[in-house]
C-alpha cells in the first residue's frame, strides 16, 4: 500500500504537511556562526580575529637552543562576543599536536596562519571558555621584504622574540591584533646556565627550579598588552636590578655588548623618572630593557622591557623605547594606519628630553626638517599603506613634527596636559587618531581638523 498510494496534493498543502512534520532546527542554529578570520586591519587583513576577546594567554614553553626546538602549550582564557560555532587562531608554522574546548577534545584545521577550532559544544554569546593548544617544532621568524624580520628570532646561545607587527604567531597561538589586548603569564624552561627574561615580573620569589638540565622561570605581565608587545629573551645575560623612582628596573645584556652594560640600566631609571613627570604615572610593575645580537637592526618597545638589537648606548633610543610604555603599549592602536601615534609621540619624546637635558630646542630640531623638500614629504603620515608604515622620514621625523605643530597650536600648557591626559584617560586601552584630535579639540577648545589634515593626510609640505 505505502508505495502505490498516489494522491494529488497542492504546493501550499505541501508545504503546510512539511512545516508540521519536520524536525524544528536546534535552539542554537541561528544564535551561533563561525568567527571571521580576521578584524578587518586595512594592513594586515588576516591578521586578528572576530568572535571573541581574550582575557589571559598562559604559555608554558621549553626551548632547546642546540636544535631550535619549541615545545608548548597554550592555555587561552577568553569571552565570547557573540555565539560561536567555531573561531579562528593565528599561528604560523609550528605543528598542532591537539585542541581542547574547555576540557573537551575540539576538531582544529591549518590554512595558512589561520588555526580553526570547533568546539564539541557551541559557545554562548558572553560565555567565558579555555582553549588549550599543544604544539611544537622549530619557530620561524616572519621575513617581509618591507617591513623586515620579526618573530621568534634564535641567537647564538638563545632565542629572542620581536613580533612588531604580527610575529606574535610565530611562536603562539594568538589572536594577533593591537585591537585584544591580553594578561600573560609565562613558565619557560631553558637549559642550565642560560637565563630567562620575559614581560612583566619573576614569579619565583628569587627560587629557580631546575628540572632534568632545564631552568623553569616564571614571569607574569598583569596589565593587558597586544600580542606583537609579548616577549620572551633567553641567553647568558648579565642582569641588572634596581628601581626607577620606585618601580622595578631589570635589565640584561649579553656580554660581548660592553659599552651597554652599565649604560642600559642607569639611563632606563633616568628615562622611565623623566617619563613620569611628562606623561604621568608609570603604566606598569616594572621597566627595564635587553640588549642581544638579533641582527634585526630596530629596537622594539616590548612591554615593560624593551629590546635592542646590538649596542644600547644611545640616551634617545632607550627614552624613545621607554616614552613607547605610554605611547603605543598602554595607549595602543586600533589599526596599524594609525602606526604614527606611537611613533610619532615616542620620537617627540627624543625631542622633548633633548630640551630639557641642555640640548637643541624641540623648535629647533622641527625647524631643521621642516627645510627638507622633495620625498620628505611624498607619503601621508597618517596613512601611509603597509610598505611605508615605519618609514623613517613619513612616520618617525614627520610624525614628530606634527605633535610639534599641535603644541605651537595649542600652547605647551595645555600641549603638556594633553600629553598626561591622553595616557591617563586611555591607560591599557586601544585608541585612535580620531579619538587623539578629540581630546586635543576638547582640552584646547579649538578646531584642529584643518591642522591635522595638512600635517597627515596631505603629501605636500604644509605651509605654516
């Protein structure tokens, strides 16, 4: 009977029969879809990714200088912003031994740098969960042919890491944008006789575990910093400790670097104290610096501890590092086209010491570039694309030069109020030029569109 039964029904009967007897869609079905595969970085668009916000990144990791090997595993706390069916990691190279979902075992795919996770069970919009990676293999470091090498960089006795822009997935997996900043806490294992150094502070109250030729440290960075700023720098350091107007120094150098040795220390107290009373309060636990041969010819404004490349003998590198804690580490960006704030406000920094340490006046150094001509003035400072984003004369100098023009604008009183206020209104936020010209507008009572307009987004030489 079941098979020849033959009746005509009408499309609407039909369509009515089918809405009572199929089976209704899973309460979640419309609440929870994929993670987008990036944030939308005009510069870096696979960079960072959508769904979520990481809270905390807990990276257990054993290197092996002989080999170059890495042996980690990731633990990642993180809130959901919406609901998730699946989310995206950023990792490049490296090989994924297993993910876990809130101690449930989660299927995981490699496409380029994306790492893509799907639970067991979806993720609630708002929910808190854990993603657990373990991973290993030999980490290397981004080389683009613009912007240079960044990364995990190994050394002669150790390794070093200097992510600016996105070398953060090199050697964890990350949501690698400025946009989601994160806590870290680190347990790093090295052989005996290497030194460990991260972000942040020790955690092993003076005591170094040994274990099977390896020293575990443990180092913790409290306040949120973005991943390019995480770091970790293992070799046989000579280690400095002290205080910079009450706020821990530690700072280390290779050995072979002579003339940094006690230079490094005593003029990264004197920058971080200068800070202070230009950009108000310290915005971490501790300061300090390392100086190794990476052969990446930049310094880079690590959090908390920043790396340079060689000799660190340079008063104006190690202020221009240290004004970066203020100025692109706790202040960070949204986008990397607005890359100028950090670098422009830190080069001003350079300025701003020299002025006040019997050096040429912040209206001199100005005056000097502002004679140059030509393709000095060819790229638009406040966007100048991806190849040109830590162009010298675009973003350093002229970067500079605009925070000087905005402080004969407005005047130094409220010039110097703007500088203390911006840090402190957006301590261990992101911000943007937009929200910088706000603040100015609103502290000066002045329209400063057309100024910055000529200073950033016109590639001609501004007339004053």
């Amino acid at each position: 009977m079941c098979g020849m039964l033959r009746t005509r029904i009408s499309g609407a009967a039909l369509l009515a029969v089918a809405a009572l007897v199929a089976p209704s869609a899973p309460a979640w079905a419309d609440a929870h879809s994929p993670g987008s595969s990036g944030v939308g970085d005009p510069y870096f668009p696979h960079a960072g990714n959508g769904g979520y916000d990481v809270q905390h990144y807990d990276l257990k990791l054993r290197y092996t200088p002989k080999s170059g090997r890495l042996d980690s595993t990731a633990t990642i706390t993180a809130k959901a912003t919406k609901g998730l069916s699946r989310f995206n990691l950023d990792l490049s190279g490296l090989t994924v031994r297993s993910v876990a979902v809130d101690g449930k075992k989660a299927k995981w795919s490699r496409k380029g740098q994306e790492l893509t996770v799907t639970p067991k069970k979806v993720i609630d919009d708002e929910a808190s969960f854990t993603v657990v990676v373990e991973y290993d293999g030999t980490p290397k470091p981004v080389d683009d042919s613009d912007l240079g090498v960044t990364g995990f960089i190994r050394t002669k006795d150790g390794a070093v890491v200097v992510s600016q822009p996105d070398g953060a997935r090199t050697w964890f997996p990350a949501n690698d944008t400025p946009r989601d900043k994160a806590t870290f806490s680190y347990e790093i294992s090295a052989p005996v006789g290497l030194t460990v150094l991260a972000n942040g502070e020790p955690q092993n109250s003076g005591i170094v575990r040994v274990k099977k030729g390896y020293v575990v440290s443990r180092w913790k960075m409290k306040q949120p910093m973005a991943p390019y700023l995480a770091m970790i720098a293992i070799g046989k350091y000579k280690v400095s400790e002290g205080t910079a107007g009450g706020v821990l120094n530690i700072t280390a150098y290779d050995p072979a670097l002579a003339k940094t040795s006690k230079h490094l220390h005593k003029e990264t107290a004197e920058a971080t104290k200068w800070g202070v009373e230009h950009f108000g309060p310290y915005p971490f636990d501790s300061t300090g610096g390392i100086a190794d041969k990476l052969d990446v010819h930049y310094a880079l404004e690590t959090q908390g501890r920043p790396v340079y490349d060689g000799d660190a003998s340079d008063d104006l590198l190690i202020v221009h590092e240290i004004a970066h804690q203020w100025f692109g580490n706790s202040v960070g960006l949204e986008s990397w086209n607005d890359i100028w704030l950090n670098e422009g406000l830190a080069s001003y920094a350079e300025w701003l010491y020299e002025e006040t340490h019997n050096g040429p006046k912040a209206q001199t150094t100005f005056d000097k570039y502002y004679k140059n001509t030509g393709k000095f003035w060819d790229v638009k400072t406040g966007a100048p694309g991806k190849k040109n984003m830590f162009d010298w004369e675009a973003i350093y100098l002229r970067g500079a030069m605009t925070v000087h023009a905005l402080r004969t604008e407005i005047g130094d009183e409220t010039f110097f109020g703007l500088l203390k206020e911006w840090a402190a209104r957006n301590r261990h936020e992101t911000a943007t030029t937009k929200d910088f010209i706000a603040l100015a507008e609103e502290l000066s009572g002045k329209d400063l569109g057309p100024l910055f307009k000529k200073w950033l987004y016109t590639a001609k030489k501004p007339a004053l």
